[in-house]
C-alpha cells in the first residue's frame, strides 16, 4: 500500500474512532488497510471509544414496524443524518432490531441484551455500527400492541421500505371494527398527530402551559383580564379538540370528527379506539 493511501485511511480511522495519528497508522499497518478491522482492533486494545460520538444529536433515522399473528411491534432508532439512514449497514441493523423487539415485547432493557444473529449482543452490535459508520447511533422508543380486546392496524409513512418509514402509527380498535377503517384510523394519526384519545389523555400541565400562552398574548395584545379569560376559554377548548383523536377533523371528510365516523361504522356495538401511537423521526430531540 503506498504512503498516501496509508495516510488516507488513517485520516479516515482518526474520524471513525478519535483516536491518535500513532495508533491508527499502527492499526492500519496491522490490518492491511481495512478500516473494519482497524477500528475492531482499536477497540480491542481499549483505545477507540465509540462512546466519543455519544454527545452529537441524532435526530435523523428510521421508524419500523413489525406484525404477526395481530399483535405489533414499533421502534425508532436514530442516526445523525439521514444519509447514514439509507445506509445498508444501517438498514439492515434496524430491521433485525425490529425482529428481536416484536419478540421481546418492546422491552428495551431486555432488547439490548439480546443476542443477534452474529451471536454478539444489540449493545456490542450497536457500538461497533456506531464505530463503523462514524456517527451516533441510539435505540430511542419502542412499544408494543397485543391483541388482547381489540384489533390492531398500523400504517407506514414516507416508506422506505415495507414497514420501515419515517412515521409509523398503530391503533388499537374494538373487535367490531373492520379493516378499512382501522387502516384508516391509523392513516388518519400519522396525519392529524393526537396528543390523546379524549381531553382526559392529555396532561394537566400541558393543557396548563397552552392556557398560560394563551392569556399572556391576549394580554399583551390589550386585552384586559376579564375578556382575555373570556377568550381563552375558547381557545383551550379549541386546543383540546384539536389535539383529541375522537374531536380531530376526519382527514377525508372534513364535514365530519372522527367520533362520527366510528358511530357510522358500528355493528351491533360503538367501536372504540383503545390505544394508539404515533413515532415520528426526531420529533421532540
């Protein structure tokens, strides 16, 4: 290998790893130039840290599903960049975490102790992804849907590829409801994002917080108090419905909420929505 690929490749293990121009052209050395194995044999003597990348933020990445027998599964793992995000590598390490957290039940403390394929655990794994591409990498979220009293229907946003996107959104319905209106329902989440199924969802401080904004701009538009609590009451009342999955505009009917389409679509009992989600890449990091 001639000195300026050597030179390349160490500049290129010094931005893997953090470590020093020594090390890494002794590394390089050693492996013959495969930065795969040059990072493993770094972190093999203690030298490279992938715990260095740990305090960038990571709020580019994917959010996948994963469905069997009715119940459904749900992750985000997060990368700095979206560029890392089509990255095979990357890909292919989400869609096995996927997998392993269906079968763990959304249990992150026992997902990252799981062992994958390679027989090394998700934690192991993700340090040496997160050496080998160079950015951070974290398992942020997940949660899981049984199929215990009700039916559980998901939908993929921006889909990359079959359940993996960048919104995923499942809801849990009442075992009257049909298909069509569950894979509705979902769609109508990833696009609408409810805090809450009804007011009695939705936090007291958050509500609290949205009243306070509320007033002090009424207050400092000239308003006095009396008509600024007048007012706000409105506005709250208007915050909530728009927030509360049953109060939301139905996305294709903007004549209707979708209480009343699941009153429509009743059988011999109301449907009613008993659970939902609704992950989004990077909201709220």
């Amino acid at each position: 290998m001639s000195n300026k690929n050597v030179l390349e490749n160490v500049k290129k293990l010094r931005e893997l790893t953090g470590v020093g121009f020594k090390d890494c052209k002794l590394a390089i050395e050693e492996n013959n130039g495969d930065l795969e194995k040059s990072v493993e044999y770094l972190r093999k003597k203690g030298i490279a840290k992938a715990s260095k990348k740990m305090s960038r933020s990571a709020s580019e990445g994917l959010v996948l599903a994963h469905e069997s027998s009715g119940e459904v599964s749900v992750i985000e793992i997060n990368s700095e960049t979206d560029f890392v995000a089509k990255n095979k590598d990357f890909i292919n390490f989400c869609k096995e975490i996927s997998e392993i957290n269906f079968k763990i039940s959304g249990n992150l403390d026992k997902l990252n102790e799981s062992m994958m394929k390679n027989n090394i655990s998700v934690r192991e794994n993700l340090i040496n992804l997160i050496s080998k591409i160079g950015e951070k990498i974290t398992i942020r979220r997940s949660k899981f849907f049984n199929k215990e009293n009700g039916k559980n229907y998901f939908y993929t946003h921006s889909a990359l590829e079959k359940n993996i996107g960048k919104i995923v959104s499942v809801v849990k319905l009442s075992n009257t409801a049909d298909s069509d209106l569950g894979q509705k329902v979902a769609m109508h989440i990833a696009a609408s994002n409810p805090l809450a199924i009804d007011k009695n969802g939705i936090k007291k401080e958050i509500i609290d917080k949205e009243l306070e904004i509320i007033k002090a701009e009424l207050l400092n538009s000239g308003k006095s108090g009396e008509i600024a609590d007048k007012i706000s009451k409105g506005k709250i009342n208007k915050f909530i419905s728009d927030n509360t999955l049953l109060n939301q505009i139905w996305i294709i009917d903007p004549k209707k909420k979708v209480t009343d389409i699941l009153k429509e679509n009743k059988k011999d009992k109301d449907i009613q929505i008993i659970d939902f989600i609704r992950y989004k890449v990077g909201e709220g990091i």
